[in-house]
DNA sequence: GTACATATGTTGTGCACTAAAACAATTTAT
DNA sequence: ATAAATTGTTTTAGTGCACAACATATGTAC
C-alpha cells in the first residue's frame, strides 16, 4: 500500500470540515503558536531553553537589575511562576539573584558572564528557527503580523 | 494616589525593554492567543467551555460520526488527550458515543438534540466576545491576520 | 486459516504552565 | 506606633501536552 497507483480506492480521509473555527482568530492564534512553540522546542530543547525561560534571559539581559516580578509583569506571568524559572535559570549558572540594596525583600536579576556568552550562542539559534519559519511568508507579511498583533495586549 | 495629578514624581516603572522579543512572531503570538484565551474564558467558564473542548464541538457537529482519533487528528491534539474531553461532553450530555458498526474498535461521535441547542447558545457567546476583539482592529485585517496565520500549519 | 503488523480507545506517567491562597519579612502609608 | 501594602516564597490544584504501554479489533502476508 502507498505505492499502488490506485485512486479510485483513496487511501486519504473525507476532508473535515472545520465550521466557524476556520474564521476563528482565537483558534488559528493557538495553531500557530503551536507551530512556533513545536519549532522553538526542537532546536533548543537540547540546551535546557523553553521558549519561557528564553523571555526571562532576554528581559534580564535588556535590564539588568529588575526584580522578579517586574519580570513577571513584562512577561504577563505570575510572580509565583517566576520562583522555579529563576532556580533554574540560577542552576544553569545563566542568571544571578543578587540582594538589593534599596529594598531587603527584593532580588535583583543580572546574567552572570556564562550566561552572557550563553545568550549569543542562543540567539544564533532561535533567530535561525524562526527565519525557518519565516520563509513560509511573503516579504512584509512578518512585520504586518507583528503590528497588528500587538494590538491584543 | 491615583486622584492626584502629580506627574513629576512618576509611580509608574523605568518602561522595560523586551529586546529581540518585539520582533519576534512566536512571542507576539503567544501574548496574543493568551488574550483570546482569557476572553474566552470569561464569556464561556460560566457555560463549562474551554477553547479545547469548543473545538470539539465545532469538529463534531460539522462532521457527525467522526471517529475520536479523526477528531483529534483534526485539531492536532493526541489521541490520548480525547478521552477525557468526550468523557466530559458526554457527562454534559452534549455529544454522545455511538458503537461503529463498520469497526468495532472505535466510537462514532454525534451531537445530542440538547447539545445542539446548547451549540447555538455556544455560538452566541462565542461571536460576541471575538466581535469585542475584532473592534481592536482596522477593516480587514482579521482576514488579513486569518490568511497569513494559515500558512504555518 | 494462521501469523504478523497495524489501528483504536484507554490508562498511566511525567513534565510544564497557570492560577490562587497563604505566609514571613520588609517597606510604605497614616 | 500602628495599619496596610509589597516581595519572594511555598503550597496546592487544575490544565494541557506528549509518550509509552496495553487489550481489543482490524487488516495483510503467507
């Protein structure tokens, strides 16, 4: 089977019918971003990267010094959240808690000098990833996506 | 606070610098999705509705008799992850398992006569909170978005 | 027809993400 | 000084996702 050149038993499913999901921003939002995520997760799995850490590395790197939920905030995610992301990144020896000086309850996050050199190693791939990614585009249809999207938050 | 019209000393934060995540299309796309997520979520929890198991619904009612595994093939969901989605729309009464006659293995799926009413309740809400979005956005560019989305999967 | 491979639904596991509540330590406001 | 708010943390619970394994059933090869 798969080779007999036989189409009038078609080996291939009835099409399914997708209804209203097919006008769905929502759904076809959640499509994709599995798309990305699917890309993301292959070529940096290996080095211990989810796409969540990545925001957390490129957000300490941009600017040093914020404490963890200020990170949480810029990323929409719960400060509770950030606790098991920073160990990790900590563990990694990508990313440092250091003590504030202005307020004793508070961390303040800076990427050690592995985590630096790390970080390059890392952008190389994931801007690999997603100019994969973007070959499925026509030229400007990225830019257009990124400006319209950034109208939902 | 809040009332006063003090603008010189600023309670509002040093803006955060996202780096190389502004131009990057996974991240914008899961800021977007979480957007539509929560929207969903706040018009549709009431009703026991997820995004996932909508999805479901829209699958079945479009194509009655479907097998599981077609339904999840279709929304690029694990088979595994099935069994408990169909488990919940049936204690809800809203689709039912039919025994295959063709192949005794598998289960065809059809909506119930409530889950069709309920489907148009459903349908309701739905188009009401993605209209709420869609007023974010210029004439046109929700096909524009819906045109481009599908080209990643 | 028998033996082997494949498909289906199911169960179980593990992992990651998310959200909420509660708490001690600290800071800020009154 | 007292009360209220903030920070990091822990705990808990819920969700979603992916992978492996299994019994049942179907299909294929000989």
């Amino acid at each position: 089977m798969g080779s007999a050149a036989n189409n009038l038993v078609s080996t291939e499913e009835d099409p399914v019918n997708y209804g209203v999901l097919d006008h769905m921003l929502g759904y076809k939002l959640r499509r994709a971003q599995l798309t990305f995520f699917n890309s993301f997760s292959a070529a940096c799995s290996d080095l211990g990267v989810s796409p969540g850490l990545f925001g957390v590395l490129v957000v300490v790197k941009e600017n040093p010094g914020l404490t963890q939920t200020a990170v949480a905030k810029a990323l929409a995610n719960d400060r509770s959240a950030m606790v098991g992301v920073v160990d990790k990144l900590e563990k990694m020896d990508l990313i440092e808690r250091r003590l504030s000086k202005k307020d004793r309850r508070s961390y303040a996050l800076f990427m050690t000098p592995y985590g630096l050199k790390f970080y390059e190693k890392l952008i190389k791939r994931v801007s690999d990833q997603e100019e994969e990614l973007y070959k499925l585009l026509k030229p400007g249809e990225k830019e257009m996506l990124l400006a319209i999207l950034d109208k939902f938050d």
